[in-house]
C-alpha cells in the first residue's frame, strides 16, 4: 500500500507530485495526460515567473519535472484513466478503466474540469474556425473584429469585458431575461459603448464557410430568429467537473464540484484532499491549481505522519 494516489497531471496533480517527491511519500500519480486544460492554449501569459510559454511547452515542463521527481518515491501511471474509488482497508483503491488498481492512504483529487461545449449546428464544426473556449487565449485573434459572447454568468461578462479590449464590437446571448453575472459586471459592460446585451436569447447555429461569419440565434421574447455578422463565437457555458468516480465516497456541490476546506483542501471524507478546478472554490487558473495542490500536500504528510 502507498501513502498517497494522485489523480490527475494538471497544475494540481503535478505540484502535488512534486511536493510529495520531496516529502519522500510512497506515491502514485495517474493521469490521463500531463498537461491538463491550458495544453490546447496557443500562449499562457499568467504563469508566474514565465511572460508567455505555449500550453504545449507548459505541458512539456510538467512532464521533465515529474522525469526529473519519479523513481524512488514516486511511481507515474500516465494514460490510465480511474474509472472507481472505493474504500478500502487502511485507505483507498483506485481502479483505472485498463483494469489496473492503485491502492493508498491517503487520496488527492486533482482530475479537473472540461468545458460544456455549445450544442448547436455548426458548433463543433467551427471549434477552432471562430467558435472558441478561452477568451484569454484566443481574443488577441479576434482584434477588431465583431465577436458574440454566449453566457450571462460572471464568465460570460468577464469574457465580453476581456473582448472589448481587442474587438470591434462584443454582443453577448443569455437564454433567460436576467443575467446571472454580479451586477456591478453587468453594468459595468452594459456601459461600454461597443457591447451589446441580447438576454432571452437561445442560440441556434453558427454559420460561415471555412470560418465562422455569423451566429444565428432565437430571440425567445417574439420567437424570430435572426443572425448576428461575428467572425467569433466565445463560448462561456460554464464547467463539467471530472468527479464522477468520486461521487459516492465525498460531497459534491450542486454541479458536481468536490467541497473543501480552503485552509487545506480537505474534502469531507477523511483520507481523501482535492485541487484545482475540480473543487468547489470560486475562482479557477493554473495558478490556483498548482498552489491547491501543494497547499494539500503540506496537509496529506502532516496528516500520514501523525497518524
Ligand atoms: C483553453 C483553455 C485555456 C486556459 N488558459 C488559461 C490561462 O491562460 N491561464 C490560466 O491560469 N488558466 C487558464 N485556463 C484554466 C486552467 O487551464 C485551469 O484552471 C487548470 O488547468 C486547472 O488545473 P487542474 O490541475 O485543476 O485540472 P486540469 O488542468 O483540468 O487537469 C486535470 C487532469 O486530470 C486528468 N484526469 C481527468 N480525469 C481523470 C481520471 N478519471 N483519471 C485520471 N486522470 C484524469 C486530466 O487528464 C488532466 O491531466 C485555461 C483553460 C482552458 C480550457
């Protein structure tokens, strides 16, 4: 038996393998892949310490610190997925969907979130093409340019007031009458000149040839549908949590985000720590992720230790 199973090679996952390389604990780290979300970024410009690096290249560093880390103490299992968690004697097993088991003390959840993709015509066909899922990715391409945003939570409005600094003009879609988004961001964008707010509004094809050329979207008050000229469609549909395997042994908020204690990321069973986007906490970056992760780490070995 280990000390620890870690679940993912995110940020989270892989900060917490570092720590515990230098902790000396007996531990596991499975992961799908070692890179996590921002791996598909064209450039990450908030990496503390590194102005801008390819999300390729960020995955790449991951990697040479976990080759530079693994051996001794720590065992890397990457492409295997956990398909179940379960209790087990003295701790915890995890099964990978390959059928191998992993079985430890203590358990850190670090296996992230994926973005709710927008399920219209034309939406996977222009990922990519004018249809994306990082404003702080992509919206430098989309300078001067008229773009629609589609989503009225916080995410939404801090992606249309992250456009307005490049687009032409930024029109943003909510399915219901009232924004969900914090007041003060509403206002704060509805001041802007070149934004446009179309609540009540259902979203129903993109269309364009090789790129996007426009959005066409059902305004649910007269039930017409017309057609907005955007050459990008940034899409703000919020986050699935990957915490399905996990679902039976802690507690999950009401979208499926593991609960912990921010002092230490502890979820509510004993034995068991979580970091980064798959957890509860409000706000979700690279950053974030990564000192989740470590912050947990520092709790796992006090805990193993005094035990
Ligand atoms: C396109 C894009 C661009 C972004 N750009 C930025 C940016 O510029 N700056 C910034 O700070 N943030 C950015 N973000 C957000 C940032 O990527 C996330 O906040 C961060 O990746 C969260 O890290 P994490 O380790 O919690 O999870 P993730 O990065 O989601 O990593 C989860 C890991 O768990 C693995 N995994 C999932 N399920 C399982 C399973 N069942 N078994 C084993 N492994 C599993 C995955 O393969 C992956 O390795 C961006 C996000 C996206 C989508």
């Amino acid at each position: 038996m280990k000390d620890l199973i870690i679940i993912g090679g995110g940020p989270a996952g892989v900060a917490g393998a570092v720590y515990a390389a230098r902790k000396q604990l007996k531990t596991a780290l499975i992961a799908a892949e070692i890179g996590g979300q921002s791996a598909v970024s064209d450039g990450i410009e908030n990496w503390i310490g590194t102005p801008k690096i390819a999300g390729t290249e960020l995955a790449k560093n991951f990697e040479a610190h976990l080759a530079a880390v693994k051996g001794g103490a720590v065992e890397l299992a990457v492409g295997e997925e956990v398909a179940a968690l379960t209790k087990a004697d003295g701790g915890f097993a995890a099964t990978t969907k390959a059928g191998k088991a992993f079985a430890a003390r203590a358990v850190l959840v670090a296996s992230g979130a994926r973005r709710r993709k927008l399920d219209i015509p034309g939406a996977a066909q222009f990922e990519n093409k004018g249809v994306t899922y990082c404003a702080s990715c992509d919206g430098p391409l989309f300078s001067g340019m008229d773009v629609a945003v589609i989503g009225g939570g916080n995410a939404g409005f801090e992606t249309a007031l992250q456009l307005l600094a490049y687009a032409k003009s930024v029109t943003l879609l909510h399915r219901h009458k009232e924004f969900k988004a914090d007041p003060v961001t509403v206002e704060k964008a509805r001041a802007h000149p070149h934004m446009r707010l179309l609540p009540n509004s259902e979203p129903a094809e993109v269309v364009g040839d090789r790129f996007v050329s426009g959005l066409r979207y059902k305004d649910l008050g007269s039930g017409e549908v017309k057609e907005l000229q955007v050459a990008g469609v940034f899409v703000e549909a919020g986050l699935i949590p990957n915490t399905d395997f996990a679902k039976e042994l802690v507690d999950l908020d009401p979208v499926g985000r593991i609960a912990v204690n921010p002092k230490n990321q502890r979820a509510s069973a004993e034995g068991i720590w979580a970091a980064g986007d798959c957890t509860d906490e409000l706000y979700h970056q690279n950053n974030i992720a990564a000192g989740d992760g470590v912050k947990a780490l520092e709790d796992v070995y006090l805990w193993l230790k005094t035990r």
